[in-house]
C-alpha cells in the first residue's frame, strides 16, 4: 500500500509540489480521525480537528527532521490539538449506563474491526478508554491501537522510555478497573 515512502513525498512536498501532501492525507487520515474521535466522541469535531492536523502539518513541514519517521511526528501534532481541545471544552464524564453515549459510539463502529458478536465488549472498552485520564490513554492508543513502539510513543509524548512504559501500565490497569466496574481506592 505503501509504495513510496513518507520522506521521498515530504520531499516533493519542500520542492514545491503541494498536491504530493494529498498522499499523506490519505495515507494517515484514519489514525488521525480516529484519535480525534476518540479525544471528542463526535464525528463532526473529529473530522475538524483531523482537516486541522494535516494543515499544520503541511504549514509545518519544514520543521519536519527527515532522519525520522513522519507519522510520530504527525501524530505529535494530532495529540497537541486533541490537548488543546479538550483544555477548551470541559471533559464529558462517559457512563457505561448512558444509553445516548452508546447511541454516540454505535454511528461510528464502522471504523474499528471487530467481531459483531463483540459490538456490547467493543462499547463498554471505548466507554472505559474515554474515561480514562489523558495521559493515560494516548500511551494506550499508541501502544495498542497505532502499534508504535515505546521509543516511538516517548518521541511522540516527550517521555523517557520508562515513562511510556509506566504510563501504558497503569493506563492498563485502570483500563481494567473501569471495565470492571471495580475501584480500587474503595
């Protein structure tokens, strides 16, 4: 699928050839909507804040270091904007007993392969996975979603490599708590 490489393109795209970019959009427009989607719960604010990525990727690009892989740094810039939004916007509490916030992650099952049979588990894990702390589940959705290795998770969050690793556990553990419906602390 991918036949020519991220930095031959962003190559073409410091020459000049702005229309080379549109491979990158299309290379990475499903990693970028769905961290969106999962920072917002809404399709219309994650396509928003997706478009908004890749144009301050493109505006950026020259900061871009080619000795790198591009989609940390991509991602980086995806991970700031959900930040940035989620500072504006006050942190909705998910329930797991909320029927309108399952009704919210039943429109967009169709970006995530699993098993129908699974669609109740798959809801209960996105329910958990928006609860959980930031920090938390960008390591987890790096780690586990997007495949990154740890090094390529602490590039991308600014963390040492045992932090990352940190973070993925406790994020998995408090994963777990939460689908459980166990707490810890009481």
């Amino acid at each position: 699928m991918h036949s020519i490489d991220d930095n031959t393109i962003i190559s073409e795209v410091l020459k000049g050839d702005k229309d080379a970019f549109g491979q990158i959009v299309t290379r990475y427009e499903k990693p970028v909507f769905n961290l969106m989607y999962r920072t917002t719960g809404s399709t219309e604010e994650a396509a928003d804040l997706a478009q908004e990525t890749f144009i301050k990727a493109y505006n950026k690009i020259w900061l871009f270091k080619t000795d790198k892989k591009f989609f940390p740094w991509l991602y980086a810039i995806g991970i700031n904007l959900a930040r940035d939004y989620l500072r504006r916007k006050k942190p909705e509490n998910y329930s797991l007993d909320d029927d309108n916030k399952n009704a919210n992650f039943d429109k967009h099952q169709s970006a995530y392969v699993h098993d129908p049979a699974d669609n109740l588990d798959m809801q209960k894990l996105f329910q958990a996975l928006a609860r959980l702390p930031l920090d938390y589940r960008e390591a987890i959705i790096l780690r586990y979603r997007e495949d990154l290795s740890t090094k390529e998770i602490a590039e991308i969050l600014h963390l040492s490599v045992s932090g990352v690793k940190m973070r993925v556990h406790r994020g998995l553990d408090k994963l777990r708590e939460l689908i459980s419906g166990k707490n810890k602390n009481g």
